[in-house]
C-alpha cells in the first residue's frame, strides 16, 4: 500500500509551473508537424520538377 504522507513534506515549497508543461507539450507536438508539413512541400516541390 503507497504512503503520501512522506511525499507531501518532500514536495513542499516545490512549484508546479502548468505554463511550462504545455509550452513543452505543444512545442513537442508543433515541431513534429511543421516536419511533416516541410517534408510534404519539399516531395511536392522536388516530385513535381521532375
């Protein structure tokens, strides 16, 4: 059986900072669709060249 009572004196003064989760959050999701969206226009600009 799992005990907080130990977990709320070892986080205390901790700040949980919400603003910083989701800027990483998205920023991980953005990053990988501005790669697909690149990799997309450069198959359409290579692809259609030839």
């Amino acid at each position: 059986m799992l005990h907080f009572s130990n977990f709320a004196r070892a986080t205390e003064g901790m700040v949980f900072n919400v603003n910083r989760v989701i800027a990483k959050d998205y920023s991980t999701v953005s990053a990988a669709l501005l790669a697909a969206l690149l990799i997309e226009i450069y198959r359409a600009v290579v692809g259609g060249s030839q």
